[in-house]
C-alpha cells in the first residue's frame, strides 16, 4: 500500500466515522470526499470501492457495540444495567425488533430499485434537504415536556412510530439517525433517549445489511486491498468512538437545529459545486 492509499483510507474511514451516526447524512458526505475527491473506483475498481465501503461501515457498527457493550448485553439478559431494578422499566430486545420491522421489510422489498435509482447525486441533495425540514420540524413541534425521559421508558407503540419514521431514511441523503431521532422527538422523547435508541438499532440493521453486501462482494476482498481496508476499518472505528461519545453528550442541548442548517449547507455546496 503507497502512502496515498494509507491517506485515502484514513481519511474515509474519518468521514465514515464521524458521520454515519450524526444526523448529517454519511452519504452526502462520500460523494464530495470519495466520488468527487479521492475516486476510489479509479484508484482500484467500482467493486473495491464499494465493498471498501462496506468495511470502514462496520468499524463504525463495531464502535458503538464497544460504547453501549452493559446495553447489549443487558438486552441480551446477559447483565444487569447499572442501578437497574426487576420491577423498572428497561428496554427488551423485543421492543428493538419492532422498531426494525417496517424499514427492515421495506428495504428488501425495495432494495434493486433503491441501488438502481435512487444513488445519486441529485437524490441525495434532496434527501439533505427533506431531512433537514424534518429536524427543523421535530425541534419546533416537540412537545416542551418529553414524556420519555430515557431509552428504557420507550413504549412498544413509541418504537414502532420511530421505526416507520426510519423509513424515510431508505431515501439515500435523509440519513437513518436524522429520520429515527426527529421521530423520536417528536412523540415525546428527549433527544437523548431518542439518540440512544438510534444506536441501538443501528447496530443490528446496518450490520446485517453490511454483512450480506460484503458476502456478495466477497470476490472483490484480495491480498493487495486488504492493507487498504484494514486502515479504513481502523480509522472509522476510532473516529467513531470520538464522535459518538460527543454526538451524546451534545444533543440534549444543542438539539437538532444545528444539523439541519449544517444539512442545508452541505446539500447547496453538492449542487452548487458538483453538479
């Protein structure tokens, strides 16, 4: 691996990194660093590049499984959470897999059109901007008292509206965390409950979606590219680690305002500059 390739997959493993969980949309921000800059597709082939992708997403996938480790194993009834009672609310596993179900069947419903058609530029410059309207929409309809203070007083009906908010996250640009936690917020929780859930759902959908693009693509992972993916994987776990223990310490105060004028800047220079 040449020095430039150490720097390219060091500097998309940090995009993936402090992106794919933000409500700034992870996609957005690979067609300017990748599609318009770096061009991996080139530097190797579409199919290395795709699959290098996939990769460095799991680094990311990998970083919050270490941050919310007592969480997973608590909904796995492997381990008490730490001042959790018997008799107290805490959220179960099934309360996840409802929150899956509707963007889970939707995507492979409707998985070949979304990778024929809706991958590009253009429909990601929309999705920023749609998704940014419905952030602005969550901080200034939300309810001025959440009724859901934390992740474990989430109600069966709360984590089913939230996943069939997740949906629109299906449209490349609108961004699962942006969709899940402006849902989130706008029945009722905090933003850091609604946070929190996002993450914890994340985990399963996105690894399962990555594994399976990575068996399809597994044809494509040979001796000369694996220094290369190794690096990314490296970078986006670590960049991940640091955003996501930011990104929770922030969003109950910041709210989500920020991040929807942030998504309207990004959506103007993608049209502006690089269309």
């Amino acid at each position: 691996m040449s020095l430039w390739e150490a720097f390219v997959a060091i500097i998309l493993g940090l995009v993936e990194g402090l992106t794919e969980f933000a409500p700034v949309s992870s996609t957005g921000h690979m067609i300017i660093v990748d599609d318009f800059l770096f061009q991996t597709k080139d530097m190797f082939s579409p199919d290395v590049a795709n699959t290098f992708k996939i990769v460095i997403q799991l680094g990311s996938i990998l970083a919050v499984v270490v941050l919310m480790w007592d969480r997973f194993m608590n909904l796995l009834g492997l381990k008490k959470m730490s001042g959790q009672t018997t008799s107290g609310p805490r959220l179960n596993l099934l309360q996840i897999i409802v929150g899956l179900i509707p963007a889970g069947i939707l995507g492979l419903l409707f998985d070949d059109y979304i990778d024929e058609y809706l991958f590009s530029t253009k429909t990601v410059v929309i999705g920023l901007v749609l998704g940014a309207f419905l952030m602005l929409a969550a901080d200034w309809f939300r309810p001025r008292r959440p009724k859901t203070e934390t992740v474990d007083q989430i109600t069966y009906k709360q984590a089913l509206t939230v996943g069939l908010i997740q949906c629109f996250s299906l449209w490349p640009g609108f961004s699962r965390s942006g969709s899940t936690i402006s849902g989130g917020v706008l029945i009722g929780m905090s933003h850091r409950a609604a946070a929190d859930f996002t993450f914890i759902m994340a985990v399963p959908i996105m690894a399962g979606a990555s594994f399976l693009s990575l068996l399809n693509s597994w044809d494509s992972i040979t001796m000369e590219v694996v220094p290369f993916f190794v690096v990314g994987f490296i970078s986006a776990f670590i960049f991940a680690l640091l955003s996501i223990r930011f990104f929770l310490k922030l969003i109950n105060r910041i709210k989500l305002v920020p991040f929807a004028i942030y998504r309207l800047v990004l959506a103007a220079v993608i049209y502006f500059v690089f269309l």
